[in-house]
C-alpha cells in the first residue's frame, strides 16, 4: 500500500513528462504516445507483433498497482490461426477486480482489448467471466470470451473502444472484474491509441428517418465501439496498412453480403489517383479502402430488380453510427448524374439520390457520410444495408456503389454502457469438438456478434423510428428522449434540425 502510494504519483510524473511531448498537430493529426501492454508478459521483454507494433510487458506496470492479486500465465495452446504470438500467448489472470490506469494526453482515444480464451495455469477457460469498464462507461458485462469466439468461430477477440479521456487529469482507469468468486478475469492485451476528436463533429450524422436531412448531433464525448468496419469490395486491410498511426483493421464484406447477387468488386482505373479534399483527411480512412468498390454489375434490368444489400449483425438496444465511404474510382463516371441510387438502412431510406460525384466534386476525390439508427431490444440483431439505382434524376446507369462501411455501436447515457449479450453458439455447432476453422483475422477483429446465421432475430421497431420523426415534428427538443434505447444524443442545436445539410443543399443545387 505504502509503496503503491509513493509510487504512483512518480510515475504520473513520468508519464506527465511524456505526454507534453504529444499534442494534438492542429491539423486534426495526432502523435500522441501509444501504449501497448502485452499482459502477463515480463516486464523487461518488448516485443513486436505481426503488424510490426511494439509491445512491453507488463509485469511491473507503470500502469497498474502491484499486480500482486493478478497471475501472469502463459496459454495452454498456439492456435495456428492466431496472427503472431504476440500478444495472445501471455494473459494477466485476475481473481479479484483491478484497475490500470493510464495517464493521457486529454482527447479521445482507442482503447483495445485483446483476448484469447484459453486455459491459463490451472484456470480452465470456461471459468473467465467478467467485466470490463473505462472512464466510467462499461464496455463489458458478464464477459463470456469463449462462448464468444465459439460462436463467432474464431480463435481470439480485439474489442476496439473510443473513448474521450476528460480534461485535466487526463486519467484513464480500465478495470477487470470477475463477475463472482467463482469466476475469473483476463486479458492478453490492452492497446491505447490517441486519435482524433471530431468523430462527432457538427452537424452530426443524419438519421436515417425516411430520407429527410435531419442531422442528429451526437455529445461530444460519447463513447463508442467499433463493430464493423469494412473495405467494401476489397481485401482486408491490416493495421500494418492503415491510414494515419491508428492501426484500425478494415475486414472484407464478402462475408456479409446478403444472397447470391454480390454485385461486382472492382479496383481502381490505373490512371485515377486518390485525392483526399480537405474535407476528407487521409487519416479518415486508407487508400486501399477508397481504391476500390462494390457496385451492382453492368445490367440495368437486374440492378432495378434486386437491392445490393448488406446484413451486420449487432447488440440490440442502442444507437448506431453508420458511416459510408464513397469514391468513383472508373472510368466513365467523372459527372454528376451518371450514377445515382438510394441507402436503406433496416429497410427505411437513409439517403435519396445518392451521387457520389456530385458529393466528392469528381473521379478519385474521396467522401463519407455519416447515418444515425436506434435498435431497441436486447440480444443480437442485425443491421441491414441497402442500396438501389435510383431513377428519379435520370441517371446514365442504372447502379450504386460503395467503397467502405463502419458500423459504431454508441454509449447508452444513464446506463453509460456499451456492453451487449454474449452471443449464442449457433445450433449446429453446440457438442461440436472441432477446432475453428482457420479463423480469418478479419472475422476476429470487428465482428463483434453473433454470425450473419442470426439474421433472422431482427427487434428493431420500425414503429419507434415512426413515432420519433412524428414527435419531432411537433416538438423537436423531446424528439429524441421519446425514443428508446435512452438519449444517447445532445439536445438538437436550434436552426440545425430543419435546414438542408450543406452537401444536400449543394445536391439539390446540382440536380433538378
Ligand atoms: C490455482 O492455483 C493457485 C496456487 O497455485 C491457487 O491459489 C488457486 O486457488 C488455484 N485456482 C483454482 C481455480 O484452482
Ligand atoms: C462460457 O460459455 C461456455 C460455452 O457456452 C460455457 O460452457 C461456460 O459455462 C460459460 N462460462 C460461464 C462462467 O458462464
Ligand atoms: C473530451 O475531452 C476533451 C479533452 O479533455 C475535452 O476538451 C472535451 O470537453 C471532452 N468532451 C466532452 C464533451 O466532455
Ligand atoms: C482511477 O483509479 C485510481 C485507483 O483505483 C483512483 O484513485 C482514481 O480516483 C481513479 N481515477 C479516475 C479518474 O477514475
Ligand atoms: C483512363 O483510363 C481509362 C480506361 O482505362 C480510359 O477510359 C480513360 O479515358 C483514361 N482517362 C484519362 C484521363 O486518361
Ligand atoms: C427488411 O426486409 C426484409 C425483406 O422484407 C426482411 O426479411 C428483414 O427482416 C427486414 N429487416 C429489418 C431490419 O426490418
Ligand atoms: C429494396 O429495399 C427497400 C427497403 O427495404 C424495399 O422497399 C424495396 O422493395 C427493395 N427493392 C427490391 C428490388 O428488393
């Protein structure tokens, strides 16, 4: 105790010192310090992954407290899907709750968790349950991480958080709690990321509420879980490869493409470049995701007869940012007009007349917008993503496209959670022994529920979506408290609720 309390305060003053060297670049860039602690490791060892992070052990944690109610372990098995040993094959086993804190520069960070269920020592894995909070927000409840990776058929779980670290101590506390005595608590890893703070900036995603531009600005500080995010027709991108220090993975979409019409996946013309506009800094999201694309395929009949549509599954009971990034990438799509199509999100239009050109201002110039849906119930559900050629305007194809998708899982306020159910094994695999299949890392990695086999469990009330945009007709302010799940958004600015976003403004400037 004595020397936990001596100890502490020097190394904040440590850390302090390290944290002036980070500041927010002004430019929305950051290079603050990140943090990677490979749990269980020794103190002394650093180690690099497969992405070619770093990682220290965390054996004598400037972070943590003596870590004497905690057991380094190290696990049973390799399994060969694991994408380096590194850090999965260390835990930090806690039979009793236990607090790392982390001190930080202000502003929001990722914060991710690695987990790969195993038997640790004489833990067998089945007995880890547990939660997990940050900042006062909890990010897991009842933790089952092997039935987890059971029923996603993986080997392990990264959990990506964002969460804001207040001002000023800039203080962050991760805690691990066993959910009873019975039970235990782990992690392999813990990675803190600083990233940038206008995530949520004014004027906030639209909700998707029929087609109307209505944006929903989003507190600034709200927390958030990245459950999807995808390089739509391409391959997965590593961290290794993302844009700007973040080292987001962006899976492929295949997986989750709804039926048999996948539409065509393409790459970009040779003689196209990216051009990131300063509305769309290149930290936003990586060439790679915006050099290529799903589209519909080159026959107008069929694309007026399906939706290209995309299932995501989900925890129910929350609100979820989806955010669309757009590119024309092909020639002959450089005008406004030759390409327009409509979004659904859970079947309710999201945008009409989508023109990515007329958007982004031109052929290889990136852009992104952001949608607001509320699902309400509990367990898993599934997000369902839609596009279709619109003909309204005319347009020269009759197709739609999309280059990459995110799907953010935003905190409950009052609740302050985030934590969703442990998904159910599937049917079909319950009393089945086998190993995973070679648990593709891009399943691993933002999955955060259930398999798409859950499509068919959908609690979204359309009726809830109904009565909000009828409320907020009559009266805007309690418009988003009437919703369930509980307000997660900020009191809507005046003036901002009813006029045209900027980019619809400018669209239907563009288009008759
Ligand atoms: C595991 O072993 C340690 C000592 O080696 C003991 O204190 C602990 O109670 C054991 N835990 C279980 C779950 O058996
Ligand atoms: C975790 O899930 C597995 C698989 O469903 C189950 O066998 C185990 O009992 C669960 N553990 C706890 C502590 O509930
Ligand atoms: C998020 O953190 C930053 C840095 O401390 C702070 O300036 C900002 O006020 C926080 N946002 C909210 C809404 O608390
Ligand atoms: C973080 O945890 C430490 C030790 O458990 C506690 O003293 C401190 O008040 C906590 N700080 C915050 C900001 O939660
Ligand atoms: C770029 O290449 C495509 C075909 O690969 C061609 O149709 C187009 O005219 C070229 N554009 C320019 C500006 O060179
Ligand atoms: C959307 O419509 C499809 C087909 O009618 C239906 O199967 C699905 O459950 C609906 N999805 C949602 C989220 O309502
Ligand atoms: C596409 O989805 C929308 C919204 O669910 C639905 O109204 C429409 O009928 C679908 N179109 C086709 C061709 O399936």
């Amino acid at each position: 105790m004595a020397k936990s309390t001596v100890l502490v305060p020097c190394l904040l003053l440590l850390l302090a010192i390290a944290s002036f060297a980070a500041a927010d670049n002004g430019d929305g860039s950051a290079d603050s310090v990140q943090i990677r602690l490979n749990c269980g490791a020794s103190a002394t060892d650093t180690a690099t992954d497969s992405d070619g992070r770093a990682w220290d052990g965390d054996a004598v944690s400037k972070f943590a407290p003596p870590l004497g109610a905690s057991v380094a372990a190290g696990a049973s098995y390799q399994d060969p899907s694991l994408p380096s040993p590194i850090p999965y094959m260390t835990a930090r086993v806690f039979d009793s709750t236990h607090t790392y804190s982390f001190l930080l520069t202000p502003g929001r960070v990722f914060l991710r968790l690695y987990f790969y269920p195993s038997d640790y020592g004489n833990r067998s894995a089945p007995d880890a349950l547990f939660g997990v909070t940050a900042g006062g927000v909890t990010l897991l409840r009842d933790f089952n991480a092997s039935q987890t990776a059971l029923a996603l058929n993986v080997a392990y779980l990264v959990r990506e958080f964002s969460v804001n670290v207040s001002s000023p101590t800039g203080i962050l506390n991760v805690t691990f709690a066993p959910a009873s005595a019975a039970h235990y608590a782990f992690v392999n890893g813990i990675e803190i990321v600083p990233t940038t703070s206008d995530m949520f900036a004014k004027p906030g995603p639209t909700f998707a509420n029929g087609g109307r531009p209505d944006p929903m600005p989003v507190r600034a500080d709200t927390a958030f879980q990245t459950m999807h995010r995808l390089n739509v027709g391409g391959e997965a991108v590593s961290p290794a490869d993302d844009s700007g220090p973040f080292f987001r993975a962006w899976d492929s979409d295949s997986p989750y493409i709804f039926g048999a019409a996948t539409g065509v996946n393409y790459g970009k013309d040779g003689n196209v470049t990216i051009r990131y506009p300063p509305s769309v800094p290149p930290h936003v999201a990586p060439e790679g995701v915006y050099a290529t694309a799903r589209s519909m395929g080159p026959t107008p009949e069929i694309n007026m007869n399906y939706n290209l549509t995309w299932i995501l599954p989900v925890d129910a009971g929350f609100y979820y940012l989806l955010r669309f990034h757009f590119c024309e990438i092909q020639y002959p799509i450089t005008k406004v007009n030759q390409r327009s199509f409509d979004i659904y999100i859970n079947n309710r239009t999201a945008q009409v007349q989508m023109d990515v050109i007329a958007w982004s201002g031109g052929i290889g110039v990136p852009v992104y917008k952001d949608y607001l849906v509320v699902t309400t119930g509990s367990g898993q559900t599934d997000l369902w993503v839609a596009l279709h050629p619109d003909l309204s305007s005319r347009p020269e194809y009759y197709d739609a496209i999309l280059n990459g998708l995110e799907v953010f899982k935003l905190q409950t306020y009052g609740g302050n959670s985030l934590a969703g159910d442990n998904p159910k094994i599937p049917e079909r695999q319950v009393g089945d022994g086998s190993r995973r299949v070679s648990g593709k890392k891009s399943a691993a990695v933002s999955a955060a529920v259930g398999g798409a086999a859950a499509g068919g469990l959908l609690a979204v009330l359309i009726g809830c979506l109904c009565a909000c945009a009828v409320c907020r007709r009559g009266n805007k302010a309690a418009s988003v408290v009437a919703c369930e799940p509980e307000a997660v958004l900020e009191e809507p600015a005046h003036g901002l609720l009813s006029g045209p976003t900027k980019s619809s403004a400018f669209f239907k400037s563009d288009q008759k």
